[in-house]
C-alpha cells in the first residue's frame, strides 16, 4: 500500500514538474517568447481551444489586436497577424506555406480528393485545375435558367408572406439549398416550398462547431478518427457527433450522383446543369477520376450552402439597414431597364449593385477566425522577430477587411460607394487584401458560382420586395428569437428579423 501511493505521488509530482517546465520554456525560451500576447497562450495550446469554444473569434481578434498590436501569440507556436505587409508571402500566389494542421480535421482520410485540407501543393493544383472549367462563369451561364426557377419559387412564397416578421437566415439557407441544388441536379429538394431546411442548418453548424476546437489539437483528432472508426467498425456510430456525410442534403445528392451513373452516355450527357457539365468535361478529360468529379459536386452543397446563406443574409440585412441604399439600388436597376431579365450578363453591369456585394461580404466575411498557414522550414522575420519554420501564423479576415490603412477610417461601417470613390490605386489594393473568398494561392473555386447567385438574389429581392429589419426593440416586444452571432471558422448570424412587403413598381 505504501508502494502504491509513493509511486502514484511521484507520478504525479513528475506530471507537475513536466507541465511546469513546458510553461516555462514556452514562456522564457521558446523563439516566439518576445512576440506579446495574453500569458496562457504562451503556455498551452489549451488557451486556444478554449477560446475557440466561446466562438467570438469575429469580435475577441480584433480585441485581441487592438491590446497587443499587429502580431501576437495566440498558441505556444502559432501567430495572429494583422500587417498587410506579410499578406503576399503568406497567401500570395507563389506562396511556399501550406494550410495549417487545423485542415486535417476536415474530410475523410480515405479520400485523395480534397481541396480545402490538400496540404501537397501540386497535388492541389493538379486537381483544382482539373475541376475550374466547370466553376467558370461562362460555364455557370448556361444554368441561370435553373437560378431563375427556384428564385421565382422563393419569389411567390414571399408574396404571400408579406408583411410578416420572417427569419432571414433561415429563409437564405434554405433557398441557398434549393438554388444550389437546382443549378447541379436540375431539381429541387423543395425546401422553400416546405417552409423547412429539414435539419441541414443545425447539422453543418453541429460538423464545424466540432472542426473548430478539434482540428486545434491535432493528435488528439488523430486518435479520435481511429476510435470514430473503431466504433464505425462495431456499428456503434451514434456514439460520435456527426460529419458532413450525414447531412441529408447530402444523402439527396448521392442519391442523385448513383441515378446519373446509372444513365446512358447519351442521356447524361444532354443534363444542362452542373453535373452534366461535370460529366462532360470528365469525358474530355479523363485524368479527372470520377471519384473526384463526385466529391467536387457534393462539395457544391457542402462547402456552399450555409456559406452562401450567411453571405446573401448579410447582405440583404446590410442594405436594407443602411438609409438610402435600398432605393439607390432599386433605381439602378429600373434605369438599367432589366427588371425582366436580370441576367449575369446584365447584372455585372450594375455598378452599386456590384460595390453593396463587395462591402458587404468584406464587412461579414465568412471566415471570421485566422485562416492559419504552416510556415515552411527556411522560417520569416515577423516585426523583428525571427520565426522559426513550422510556426503556423495566420491573419482573420474580420481583423484584415477592417484595416483603416486599406479602406480608411470608416472601415468599420457598411459604405458601398467606397468601392465606386476609389482610386484605380485604392480599388486594386481593396481587391487584393480581400480574403471573402479564400487567399490568392487557395481561392473558392465556388466564387464565381456564388457571385452569379448573390447577384441574381439580391436583384432579385429588392426588385420585388421592400425589406424592413426588425429593431432589436421591437423584437423583443414581438417575443422573437433575439439576433445573435457566432463563429466556429466561419461566421454565422442567426434571427435576422426582416419584413418584405410587395414593390407596387420598381422605384417605389
Ligand atoms: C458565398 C458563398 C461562399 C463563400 C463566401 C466562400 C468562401 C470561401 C473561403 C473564404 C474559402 C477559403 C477557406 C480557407 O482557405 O480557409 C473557400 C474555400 C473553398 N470553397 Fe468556398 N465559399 C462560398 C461558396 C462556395 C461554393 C458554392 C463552393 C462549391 C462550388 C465552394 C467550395 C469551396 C472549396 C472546395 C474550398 C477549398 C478551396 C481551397 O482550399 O483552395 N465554396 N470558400
């Protein structure tokens, strides 16, 4: 018995002494000691997932960043940065740093397609090279019919719904489902119809609420996936939270993806939607396996929906609250004279229209936390300090799009007219210090597909309707959800309270 607690006191005394000189090293001697930041950071990597775990990283960086400057330590080895001077060698085009281990945690280990986890550089160029024809604009053009329809479905629903409180966030997710889905499978899960997002919303967040703490702490993800497949293994699946595969969204499109292989080569090549273009392109290009051509189709849904739903939801919330942009955009489209067909082609011509989707996913960018990159071995010198290699640093797009340096001292406010005011000088640096849809070197391949449909939406929305957000006030009164946001790598409102009544004309 005396042996026993003898041995189980050192132990323990052992444990303490190990974690003491951990901290103090991390603290006093490691080569990232000199960078400023708050104390436990320095210490454990635990600091960090918990303040993760509080999901404010849209509001805690920049605070972060107005207390201890341009550059501080958030992890015993990982930097938040906010000086615009290391954006290009961190995410230019030519950059040598990979994504960060927090990308591991995404995606399945048994696949060799992934593009936002691919840490093997030509490996990723390879494949998004291979898959871009089908995401280019001039491609997307031909499924704008397919854009229109379930725009035109979510158009009459509206109509009568008129003059109700309804949820915007919600109503952006569930239309971004049936959009997306339209576009790839030239049909709908209906979802706007059915008034129901049928457990998609709660299960993506659920999927990367677990991914933002998780892929922090990378060995200890490793032993989870090999005990989540353990389990998987014995059937005991309900045990682990779930991942993306379980969406049921994502069911429909593997539905969908086995009917379309079962298809003649005829018959699947006459689809004029995304898929079909996939399926086309594939047989021009035989090198793209048909396993990548099907995660690149789920990854439409998977990696667009609830992006594309915070986006249009920020947006229209962004214009109808800020005086006079509502009926300066309506204008701009009664004087264009294509209320009848908002086509891209016309609609990329519609310049305040273009500069209120700029501002606003500058100002509410969906990624809301540091998109983190691994430095590669030579190291960088980062104010002064010289940083070993395999640091990971990373700057937040929230802290980067609100930078007084790149869009002035109202940076902090939704202002369109910045984008139409700027200098060709101004204008071009705005454009490339934007990280709304991903780094000059690892960009969303979705962009485009997700510009065509913000675009169309907004017009859209505001051609037909007069929105009205909700005060908080008057919320309350109305005994409604209260607004709220959060993020867990990417940003999400939630209770964006909005009322649409019916336009009588376009310039009312
Ligand atoms: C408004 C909607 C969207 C926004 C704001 C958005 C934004 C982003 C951002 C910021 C990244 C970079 C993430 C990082 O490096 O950490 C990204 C990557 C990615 N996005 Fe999108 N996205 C949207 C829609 C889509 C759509 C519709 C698709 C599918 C076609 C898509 C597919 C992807 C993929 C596969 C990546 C990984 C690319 C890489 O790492 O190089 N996204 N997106």
């Amino acid at each position: 018995m005396y042996n026993i607690t003898i041995y189980v006191v050192s132990a323990v005394c052992l444990g303490l002494l190990y974690i003491t000189a951990v901290a103090v090293y991390n603290r006093f001697f490691h080569p990232l000691s000199n960078i400023p930041g708050p104390l436990l950071a320095s210490w454990t990597r635990l600091w960090l997932v918990y303040r993760t775990i509080q999901r404010r990283s849209h509001l805690s960086d920049l605070s972060l960043h107005a207390r201890y400057g341009p550059c501080v330590r958030i992890a015993p080895n990982e930097l938040l940065i906010s000086n615009i001077h290391y954006f290009k060698t961190i995410y230019g085009t030519d950059t040598k740093f990979s994504k960060s281990t927090w990308y591991d945690s995404i995606g399945s280990d048994e696949s060799d397609f992934n593009l936002l986890a691919e840490s093997n550089l030509s490996k990723y160029w390879q494949q998004k090279r291979l898959i871009s024809p089908v995401f280019t604009t001039q491609a997307l053009r031909q499924h704008q019919a397919l854009l229109a329809r379930a725009l035109n479905t979510f158009i009459t629903k509206f109509k009568n719904k008129a003059n109700e409180p309804q949820d915007l966030v919600r109503w952006m997710n569930i239309l971004a489902l049936d959009v997306l889905t339209e576009m790839t499978w030239s049909c709908s899960p209906n979802y706007v119809l059915a008034e129901d997002d049928n457990g998609n919303c709660a299960d993506i967040d659920r999927f990367w609420q677990h991914l933002s703490w998780i892929g922090l702490l990378p060995t200890f993800n490793r032993c989870y996936k090999r005990v989540q497949k353990l389990l998987e293994n014995v059937g005991l699946t309900f045990l682990y939270k779930p991942d993306t595969g379980r969406l049921s969204i994502i069911q429909f499109y593997i539905s969908q993806i086995v009917a379309r292989s079962k298809e003649s080569p005829e018959l699947a090549s006459g689809h004029r939607d995304i898929a079909g273009t996939m399926h086309n392109h594939r047989a021009m290009k035989p090198e793209l396996k048909k396993e990548w051509a099907d995660i690149m189709l789920l990854h439409v849904v998977g990696a667009g929906f609830d992006t594309l739903g915070a986006t249009l939801a920020s947006c229209i919330s962004l214009i109808s609250q800020t005086p006079g942009c509502q009926s300066r955009l309506v204008q701009e489209i009664s004087d264009a004279g294509i209320d009848e067909d908002l086509e891209h082609e016309n609609l990329k011509g519609l310049m305040y229209l273009q500069a209120c989707i700029r501002e606003s996913i500058r100002l509410k960018p969906v990624v809301a936390t540091s998109m983190s990159r691994t430095i590669p071995m030579q190291g960088m010198w980062v104010e002064g300090n010289a940083i070993p290699g395999g640091t990971i640093i990373g700057m937040n797009p929230v802290v980067l799009h609100r930078s007084r340096e790149l869009f002035g001292d109202d940076a902090g406010c939704f202002r369109p007219e910045r984008w139409l005011e700027a200098s060709k000088e101004q204008h071009d640096a705005m454009e490339y210090y934007d990280l709304s849809f991903g780094s000059p070197a690892r960009s969303c391949p979705g962009k485009n597909l997700a510009l065509m449909i913000l675009c169309r939406t907004v017009a859209d929305v505001f051609r037909h309707f007069s929105v009205r957000i909700i005060r908080d006030s008057e919320v309350s009164r109305l005994g409604l959800p209260a607004f709220k946001e959060a993020s867990f790598f990417v940003y999400k409102p939630y209770n964006i309270w909005a009322e649409f009544t019916t336009r009588e004309k376009l310039s009312t």
